[in-house]
C-alpha cells in the first residue's frame, strides 16, 4: 500500500516520527479499499496517529501542505497538498486517536477524550472494516477489531455492540446501507438487527445530512463499479425500515398492488428498481416518479392522477429534505410529465409542441421512461414510448424545427414592434415557437412577424388588453 500512497504523506510520516517518536497511520477508506482490490482514486485519505491536532498541524505545515482547518475539540486537521504536475489539491484529514462518547441519537460526541490507545481509538468507529490501520513508515497493517477478516468476507459488522453503535450516531444507519451498495459487503445479522432496532434515530439527523447521504446511495455502484449498488443501498434501507422515516411518502406504497399485466412489483418495490435501474443523472426522479400513487389510490381508488399529485407530494419531501432549488423543479417536472403519451395515442402535432416546450427536460424525461418501463417488468429492452419520440425527434430535427427561441427567425425586439404592449412579446414568441414546432417550414422572419399579432390575439380573443 506504501507505492499507492501520495509521497507527500510518506514525507509527512517520516516527519511525524522523528519529531514525535510517534507512527503516522491510515486508517478508514483508503486501507479498507487497498484490501478489498478496489482503486483507491475514488478513496479518502484519513490519517490518524496518537498526537495533538496544534502539534499535527504544525508537522504537517513544516512538510509543505497546506493546513486548512484545526479543530482541538475533536483533535481533527484538515490539510491539503497540491499536486503540480496534476494541476490538483489533493485533500487530506488527520485525527488524533480518540474515544468518544455520545448521548443517545446525537450525531455529534457529547465529549471527546483524547488517547494513546490503537483500541479505543478503534472502537469509536462505525465498522470494523474501516478500523483497520495502516502504518505508513513500518508498511504494516494493524487489526485491533479483526476488520481484514470481514474485509475478506465481505461483511459489514459494527466495532461493537450493533444497538450502541447504531444508538450512537443515527447517520450510521444510512452510512451502513450506502457502503453495502458502494462495497458490496453485506450486513451480519446483528448489524442488520441493531439498525432496524434503531431505525427510528435517523430523525435525529439533520435533513440536509439524510439528503446528502441519499444522494450517496443514488449513486452507490458509480463509486466502485458495484453492479446494481443504487438498488441495494435503497433495498437496505426499505428491509430496515429506515426508509419509513426519511421518506415516508414513498413507503406508503410498500404492499400496494398494481395491475399483474403491466408490474410485477408493487409500488414501493418497483420504485426502488427504477431509481436503480435509472441513468444515474435520474435516479432521484425514478424513485420519486410514483410518489403519488399512494395518495391517489386511498383518495380516487385509481392511480390515474398520480403524476400530478406526485409532483405536489415530491416538492413538498424535496424542500423538507432542503434540496437545491434548481433540483426539486427538475424533479418534479420529471415527475409530472413521467406518463406523458405513455400509451403512445397522443397525436403528433400535440406531442411535437410538447417535445419543442419541455426540450430542456427532454433528454432526462426520456431517461426516467426508459427506467419506469424496464421496472415495471425488470424488461431492459427500449420502451415503447421512448423508440416512437426519439424517432419523431430525429425526424423534427431533419425538418430544422427549432426548440429553442434562438432557433426562431425573430427575436424579441422584432415582434415588439408590431405588438400593442411589450407584455406580450414572451408569450407571443413562446406561441411561434409551438406554431413551428407543427409548420417548420414557416420559421422565416415574414411568416412570424405575420403570424404574431394573429397568434396574439386569437389568445386574447382578440382583446388586446388596453
């Protein structure tokens, strides 16, 4: 593992031992990876020794990083070193060997003592896997907790009792079912036990945290390459029921059946294979597309109406989870639109200013159609829906239909001219846009600039406002 380590951290070692007498050691990610076979490009460099963050900073200083944050109360040190020749910073955080002690479902340690013992320092970690230590000078690997062992066997097991490990930390609980996914490790039947015990603590979590670590799980199988890790990491946490606490508008619809000729899973189950089955830049969207299905079946009896309660119940999760704004209207317009002409009888002319309306949504609403169809199923052949409007889009795009207005052959200052009130030049623009989106033929400046006081007022009826 020596060679796989930066020389900036080699130097850093030799550093810390000759001022301190102390070993400098890897810990966490990065040694539970090198172990596993997995590339460490995509790992965290954590390094921990038995010295005080002001001294370690110090060290770290003298051997040429950057030191960015120290933090005494928790003896932690975040630093970096830049790689010239990479035109990178690599980040690096270091960690004075330490016990913590919590209050029960607080994230973070009521009290941290600082200590020379590799055990303990071991014990107040999350998984044994990740509490394997890596002494960089002496190329040896130091095991406290037996955590090469469950590496080899591709295991999760807590550090130490699973209701205390669980109880300690309720972000553990989300870190569990994203490392399965992004590992492949499974669970032990305690581990697995002490976090549906505990289940419950994840609402001790603060929302922008479960919506990180949400994200994580997403995109599981991106990090290693694990096949199908979304799926597991979002399995897990529907089998420990942590799911029922973070979003339980989707649970809702655990055991609701749907109709045998078009699913072969109920709602909640054929949500979780979407999101996993999903390109990756949909996958939030695919497992929040049938959101409200529920809703819609308890009110109506029916699931016809769920795209568009499903867009109010996904908004109102997003903002609690506090999303980014631009990324709760992406998703619920994915959400809305979802089953637009999924029977493939909308007409033409009406699905090609749809296409032309909602071109910045298009690629991904095509994506997320493809990821419902192969879930409903688990038939991954092209849907459908998405063959007939790729093949319309293809043939729009031969025929020069602009789908944008910096494709039209006017612009805004052209119409205002001939418009009774600059009010109306958007949405007179965005109606040539759809008239030419059925006639392409007819984007030439004339034709527009004759078309738009008629458009105009065949909206108003003829009432031109004033």
């Amino acid at each position: 593992m020596r060679n796989i380590l930066p020389d900036s951290v080699l130097r850093l070692a030799k550093i810390c031992f000759q001022r301190t007498g102390k070993p400098l050691y890897a810990v966490g990610g990065s040694v539970r990876d090198f172990l596993a076979g997995f590339s460490l490009a995509e790992s965290d460099f954590d390094l921990c020794a038995p010295v005080p963050a002001e001294e370690f900073s110090a060290l770290a200083s003298d051997a040429g990083f950057y030191v960015n944050a120290v933090y005494k109360r928790t003896g932690t040190v975040k630093f970096s070193a830049r790689q010239e020749n990479l035109k990178k910073t690599e980040q690096f955080e270091y960690a004075a060997f330490r016990r913590d002690i919590y209050i029960r479902g607080e994230h973070t340690p009521a009290e941290t003592v600082f200590t020379e013992d590799i055990s303990l320092d071991a014990g107040r970690r999350d998984f044994t896997c990740n509490a394997i230590y890596y002494d960089i000078l002496n190329d040896d690997f130091l095991d406290p907790l037996r955590g090469i062992d469950d590496v080899k066997a591709r295991r999760l097991k807590c550090v130490d009792d699973a209701d205390k490990v669980f109880g300690e930390d309720g972000l553990r609980l989300m870190r569990l079912a994203r490392m399965s996914g992004t590992t492949g490790f499974i669970p032990t039947k305690d581990t697995f036990a002490g976090a549906e015990k505990n289940a419950a603590l994840i609402t001790d979590v603060s929302p922008e945290r479960i919506y990180t670590e949400l994200l994580l799980c997403l995109g599981a199988d991106e990090r290693y390459g694990v096949k199908g890790g979304a799926y597991t990491a979002l399995s897990l946490l529907d089998k420990t029921r942590v799911l029922d606490y973070i979003l339980p508008e989707l649970t809702a619809g655990r055991n609701l059946v749907q109709r045998a000729d078009f699913h072969d899973h109920d709602v909640l189950e054929h949500s979780l294979r979407a999101a996993g089955y999903a390109d990756k830049n949909v996958r939030l969207a695919a497992l929040l597309h049938d959101v409200g299905k529920s809703e819609a079946f308890r009110t109506e009896g029916r699931f016809a109406s769920h795209p568009e309660r499903g867009e109010k119940i996904a908004r109102e999760i997003l903002t609690r989870l506090k999303a980014p704004v631009k990324t709760t209207e992406r998703v619920c317009a994915l959400v809305k639109y979802h089953m637009y002409d999924y029977d493939l009888k909308t007409k033409e002319n009406k699905l090609r200013r749809f296409i032309v309306e909602h071109a910045d949504i298009l690629d991904d609403l095509l994506l997320l159609k493809q990821a419902d169809y192969s879930a409903c199923k688990d038939d991954f052949s092209r849907a459908p829906c998405v063959t007939r409007w790729q093949a319309l889009i293809e043939k729009m795009k031969a025929e020069n239909v602009p789908f944008s207005l910096k494709q039209l052959a006017v612009k805004g200052d052209d119409v205002a001219e001939i418009l009774p009130s600059l009010r109306y030049v958007g949405e007179t623009l965005h109606a040539l846009l759809l008239h030419v989106a059925v006639h392409p033929e007819e984007n030439t400046k004339n034709r527009l600039l004759y078309l738009a006081p008629k458009l105009r007022a065949e909206k108003h009826n003829g009432n031109d406002g004033k």
